[in-house]
C-alpha cells in the first residue's frame, strides 16, 4: 500500500512532538530528600522549591527509588517504608536490628541496607516481597551504599573511611580510602564515585581505579548524594538545612534552604512517562505508514 505523504509528514510531526516532550519531561527531575527531626520527605523542583511529599515518618534516614517508581525511606523505628506517587506509605521491611542509613537498589529490584548492631554489622539484601537474607556480613559500620553500572555495590565505612566493592556473591575488596565520617555515595554516568565526608564538609571524587581527588568543598555536615539528569551533584548539609547543588566542573551553589536536618537523597527522572511518550509516537507513525 502506498504511503500518504500527507500522513505521514502528519505523523512526523507528532513523533517530533512527542519526543521533543519526552525530552522535557526526562529534565524535569524531582529531588527528594528525608528530613529527620520534621518525620518528612520534602520534595524539590528544578528550581528548588520545596513541598512536602510524605509525613508522619520516624525519623527517616535512606531513601530510594526502584524502577516502578516507588520511593522506600528507611526510618528511625528500624522499618522501611515504601511510599507511592501520591505520598501514602506502607510498611515494606519491619523489626530490623538496628536503624538502616543509605539504601540502594540492583538493576533486578533487590534492595540493600544496613541492617546489624555494632558486634555484628552487616549488609541486608530484600527482594521484591521484603523477604530479607544477609549479603554480607563484618562491615565496619556502613553508612552509604551505591551500585556502579556493572553492578558492583559500594559501601562506605563511617570509621574506617574505607570504600569496599562487592560483587554479587558478596566478595569483597577495597576499592579506596578516604579519611573518616564517610556517608553518602553516588555515582555519575561515567563510573566516577562520589563520597561525602561528613566532618570535612568535602566531596571526593574517585574514578573507577579508585584514584581520588576534591571535588566540593564548603559543606555542612553533608550526608545524602544524589545526581540529576543534566549531571549536577546534590548534597545534603545536616549542619545548616540546606541542599547545595554541584556542576560537572565542581562549582557549588545552595539550591534549596530552610530544610529541618536534611539526611538523604534521591532524584527521580519520569522515565516511564517519557517511555509511553516514544512509544506512542512509534505506534502512531507505525499506523500511518499501513
């Protein structure tokens, strides 16, 4: 059957719209970030403007997303909760043996945490259901954690300032060193990680052989690291309630205040708005091409 080329510069144009949409909607990133003393997930736009996304938590510390789009924050009564779109949670993980700090997700939807007492730390895997098994065990007192692209997992010591990569079996190796009060950790899209240093106010950046130099100084007590879509670093400074923003070369800037004790992370880019987006527009130039 021949083409319509009425049709399809019609449906073209559609797929360019949608696509140019796509790309819109794929930059409109959404911080969140747990607030510890308030029990509040606080929710940032682009601009930095701030409402409240979820309430009535105890004292919440980690916080991540899976692929689905559920935020899971880890609280200070030894749970996980996981919170939907609209800001309502529900108990995922109960009765933990002590209060998890970061959270991480694998690309297979495993959440892993900190779950142990200071005779028997270690790291805690959960599946999907919230059934929990121990990955692996005598960490010295973990505190971030985060997945490189190969997925590899990272956790960084609070004492020790040692950065140790494990792989899926739970083997372990020293990846670096960095001083002591390590916390948050994060990676960008080229492998490089990320470490806050709670007690320097400094944000080291090691690449994937594990070399580090200074990347942001001038913090407050930083914990949670998270990165945006564009590439621009976001600490939490404890110390003086605020969210300082990082471009790629370094050069720092605050991007929200007035946040009460600010602990952790996490960005989310609508991937699975952006998704149905492309595909629509694949279905429609599909059907005008039949």
């Amino acid at each position: 059957m021949k083409t319509n080329h009425k049709q399809l510069s019609t449906a073209l144009f559609a797929v360019i719209v949608l696509v140019l949409l796509a790309s819109a909607i794929a930059h409109a990133d959404n911080i969140y970030v747990s607030c510890y003393n308030s029990g509040t997930i606080e929710k940032l736009d682009s601009s930095g403007n701030g409402s409240i996304f979820a309430s009535g938590l105890n004292r919440p510390t980690g916080v991540a997303f899976n692929s689905s789009g559920y935020l899971y924050a880890a609280t200070s009564n030894k749970t996980i909760e996981k919170i939907n779109s609209s800001g309502n949670w529900s108990h995922f993980a109960s009765g933990l043996s002590t209060v998890p700090n970061g959270l991480a997700f694998d690309s297979s939807g495993n959440l892993y945490l900190y779950a142990g007492n200071y005779s028997a730390e270690s790291i805690t895997k959960f599946d999907s259901s919230g059934n929990g098994t121990t990955f692996v065990s005598s960490v010295n007192r973990p505190q971030g954690l985060a997945f490189d692209s190969s997925g590899y997992l990272y956790v960084a010591s609070y004492y020790s300032g040692a950065i140790t990569k494990f792989d899926s079996s739970g083997n372990g190796s020293l990846f670096a060193t960095s001083g002591y009060s390590l916390t948050g950790l994060a990676f960008d899209t080229s492998d490089n990680l990320y470490v806050a240093n709670y007690y320097d106010g400094t944000v080291t950046k090691f690449d994937p052989s594990g070399n580090g130099t200074i990347f942001g100084t001038g913090l407050q007590n930083p914990i949670g690291l998270a990165f945006d879509s564009s590439g621009n670093l976001y600490a939490a400074n404890q110390g003086n309630g605020t969210i300082t923003r990082f471009d790629p070369s370094g050069n720092g800037s605050i991007f929200a205040s007035g946040l009460d004790t600010p602990t952790y992370i996490a960005t989310q880019v609508p991937e699975p708005a952006t998704l149905l987006l492309l595909g629509l527009g694949a279905l429609v130039l599909r059907r005008k091409r039949s």
